[in-house]
C-alpha cells in the first residue's frame, strides 16, 4: 500500500446538500483507506475552469494500491460533479499539508492571529463607546 494525496475540486454550482452528499459518497468509496481530510471550503480559483472562479476544495491522504489509481482516475474523470482532481504519491504522512492548520501556523509565526483578535476587540470597544 502506497499513500497518496487527493485533490478534489467539486462544482460550485451545486447546493452544499448537494456538495455534502458528493463529499459522503467519496468518502464511502474509499472507506477506511482515508488517513487524513482537510475540507477546505468554497475558494477561489486563480483562473477559472469551465467559467466558474470558484471551486469546493476538499483534499484526503489515502492509502491505496497503484494499480486502483487508474479507478479514480476513471471514476473523477466521467463525474461531472468534480471539476479537476489530483492524485499525487506522498513519501509519508507528514508530506501531506493540512490547509487550515498551515494556515493557522503561518498566522501565529507572523504574529497575525493575536493582531486580528485585538483589532476585533478594539472595533468592539469603540462601538460600545458610540452607543
């Protein structure tokens, strides 16, 4: 068993039921081979695909055999739920990036996550002294 990291970019133009649903039959097509998930949400795309500038992100670290690649392929390939997928070969479980942690690391070693609850904290304190 080898581990990779899929890449999902789902319509947008689905409902969240419907993107819901899609992510839950996913996830029982791959069963307990999903190691890790990062649900990324709604983003925007740098250029647009299909006309939509904005994608449903959601990203698994699996582990699965080589040969049973070419069934996702396959499978994401005629889905027209799935706008664009990746499948990529991942050494071990710490190459996979957890988009919100990597986030919220990066705001903590910029010192940004502090600023943003004190500036919301002041907005709060000068529209209490408005009222």
């Amino acid at each position: 068993m080898r581990l990779y990291e899929l890449v999902l970019l789902i319509n947008p133009s689905f409902s969240k039921d419907k993107i819901d649903s899609k992510i839950d039959d996913i996830e029982e097509m791959l069963g307990t081979k999903i190691k890790e998930k990062d649900d990324m949400g709604m983003l925007d795309l740098y250029h647009p695909i299909n006309w939509y500038s904005k994608s449903y992100f959601v990203s698994y670290l699996i582990e699965w055999e080589g040969k049973d690649v070419d069934f996702l392929k396959k499978k994401f390939r005629i889905d027209d739920s799935v706008l664009r997928y990746g499948i990529y070969k991942r050494e071990s479980k710490e190459d996979f990036i957890n988009y919100k942690k990597a986030n919220k690391k990066l705001k903590k070693e910029l010192g940004l996550e502090n600023k943003q609850e004190d500036e919301s904290k002041k907005e709060e304190k000068e529209a209490d002294d408005e009222s």
